[in-house]
C-alpha cells in the first residue's frame, strides 16, 4: 500500500502540531513548507516531518493531500497558487484559518478541477508560537470544524477524518457562515473586549499609578486573551469583520442601556440583569455537542508555599483523574491561593471534590 502524501504548509504551533499527530499514522508520508528554513531544519531533526521544502509549489506537485495551515490572507495566496498547478490526480486541499467564509470563497473560485477543497478550524491553541512549541496531543478533545466545499465528497471528508483522527479531535461539519458566527461571539469578538479594557486600565494608569499592581486576579483572567499576536488577530479580524462590525454595534447599543441602570440606580433591574448573565454562563455549555467543549470546574485553596501545587495534582493523578486545565487564579506572597482545574465530566468535577476534600483541601464546586 502506498503511503499517503500529505504537505503541511506552515510549520508554526498549529502546522506543527498537526504534523506530529498525522505522521504518527504509518499510512502517513508527511512534506512540510515554510518560508523559515530554521522550522523546516527543527521538522526534520525532531521527526516531525519526513521531507522538508522551500518551494510550496514544489512539495504540493507531490502531494496527495494538502493541509495549509498559514494566516488567513497567506492561505488565500496559496489556494491562488495552487489553482494554476497542473496535477496528475485528484488532491485534498484543507485549511486550518479561524475565519471560514472568506477562504470558502475563494474555493469556490477555483478552476483547476483537480482540486477538491475541505475548509478546516482546529479550535486549539497555546500561548507559545511555533513548531518549537508544537505538540501531538494540542487538539486532543478539542473541536475541529469541517466545512465542505467544491469538489469534496462524503468519502473525502472520511478520509481528512482519517488522516487526522490521531489529533484525538471532536469532528464537526458546520456551514461557512454559522461557523464565522459562532467563533466571531464567543471567540473573536471577546478578544477586541479584552483589547480594549487593556486600553481603558492603561489610560486610568495616568491618573492612578499604583493601578497595574492591583491589577490581578479578575482582570488579568478576562484580558488574558489581549496578549495574542497582533497581526494574526488584526488578519482575522479584518476576515471577519462584517460580523465584528455587527457585533461592536450590538455591544454598544448594550453598554448604553447598561449605564442607564447605573446611572439610575435600578437595583432589581440590575439584580436581574447579573443574574440572568450568572445562569447563562454558569449554564455554558449545558452539553458536550457544539463549537464549545464542556468543561467542569473546581476550585481550591491552596497556601503559598512549596509543594502545595504538586500535591493537588499527585492526589488526582492517583486516582485516574484526567484533568483539562489548570489556572491559577489568586496567588499573593503568604496567604491562600485559588486553583481552578478543569475536568472533562460532571462525575470526575465530583469525585475530585471529594478526594481532595477527604485530604483537608478546601474545595468547592461553583453554583
């Protein structure tokens, strides 16, 4: 049996870490591209690749299947290449961008009908870039968005299955504009939030100097995400920037009618208005199907001082318990901290909770 040909074009965190996972398939033959002959030299030397290209024309000839894994406006420049290729055979032409309309676009204007093009989104990520950062097990119980387009069949859309099936990953199929949608409310849109709150606390830093040393805890959780990398943010943003635009407005429109109840002192009003946001997020997600993965938090007090963190972690991990995440929330020299662990099931949130109960930790799961 012939191995699979499969490029993996842009070997950054995400191109990295796909190749990790795919060559792990002894079906697998994995090329990679990158415009940083440093990447492709770190591919080679780790295994992570088995042939390593500077010509993406070159290595896409070759290919059997092609996963473009580059920014938004950089994939859209390589679809472009690819359409004057003159290939022998049928090929699968996938993508990972965070934005699907725009890339489905320009598949659907592609001429060489020798290409049969999936849109795809691995909903994972890290604060570390590049293949220097990759790892086999990023999108392991993460969602990664399928978007058919031109060209693909069902047997197609198996086989990118296949081929990716040792990323562990939970396959969806979603429309272009449900997918842009989606992760515009619940992941683009919240970073230009957190951006701006960064903006607003800078300014205030004028008047009250002292403010970024009390600037811990809730802030530093909600505006985490201001500290991503700018011009691939400002790429998927200005891809998806009809629905930012919609989404920018409706927050306005929502931030008037908050300050009205501050300004007026509607008490229940308000009340009412924290505590529908409370059920709504503490309800988020209610299951494990959709564009969010449910994940079941614990929060435990632990003191500043050596070994505290390790414990807590050797206590689960004695007990088979898989923990998604762990974050730690509140920790000043001397007093107790808060740790947030994440578990993949409601059962596992339990008994951890018990466990760590039964060996004098202060644990609690939130209502």
């Amino acid at each position: 049996m012939n191995k699979r040909r499969i490029l993996i074009a842009g070997l950054g965190l995400i191109g990295g870490s796909l190749a990790k996972s795919i060559i792990k398939n002894e079906n697998n033959y994995v090329l990679g591209y990158d415009v940083n002959p440093d990447s492709l030299q770190y591919g080679l030397a780790h295994g992570i690749i088995n042939e390593a290209y500077e010509e993406f024309t070159e290595a896409a000839i070759q290919s059997d299947i092609i996963i473009l894994a580059a920014p938004i406006s950089e994939t859209i420049k390589l679809m472009k290449q690819l359409d004057q290729l003159d290939f022998e055979k049928q090929v699968i032409v996938s993508d990972t961008a965070s934005v699907k309309s725009s890339i489905i676009k320009t598949a659907e204007a592609l001429t060489n009908d020798k290409i049969a093009f999936i849109g795809g989104h691995p909903m994972a990520g890290s604060h570390k870039r590049g293949i220097g950062a990759a790892k086999p097990h990023l999108f392991e119980n993460a969602i990664y968005v399928l978007t058919p387009s031109v060209r693909s069949t069902d047997e197609m859309l198996e086989t990118m299955k296949d081929i990716l099936k040792y990323t562990k990953s939970k396959f969806i199929i979603l429309r272009p504009e449900e997918h842009d949608e989606m992760t515009g409310v619940v992941s683009h849109f919240p970073h230009l939030i957190a951006s701006s709150l960064v903006h607003q606390a800078k300014k205030w830093e004028s008047t009250h100097t002292y403010l970024p040393k009390l600037a811990a805890g809730g802030f530093r959780d909600i505006t985490r995400i201001a500290s991503s990398n700018p011009e691939m943010w400002q790429d998927i943003f200005f891809h998806n920037r009809e629905k930012m635009s919609v989404l920018l407005q409706e927050w306005i429109e929502e931030m008037i009618h908050l300050k009205e109840l501050v300004d007026n002192n509607h008490k229940m009003t308000m009340i009412a208005y924290l505590q529908d946001a409370k059920n709504y997020r503490d309800g988020i997600p209610v299951k494990t199907s959709g564009a969010i993965p449910a994940f079941y938090d614990l929060y435990v007090d632990i003191r500043d001082q050596s070994g505290a963190l390790a414990s807590v972690v050797q206590l689960l991990a004695d007990k088979n318990i898989s923990i998604k995440n762990i974050e730690i929330l509140e920790v000043r020299e001397g007093i107790t901290g808060v740790l947030r662990l994440s578990f993949y099931s409601k059962d596992a949130q339990k008994m951890s909770k018990t466990y760590l109960k039964e060996n004098g930790f202060d644990a609690m799961i939130q209502k």
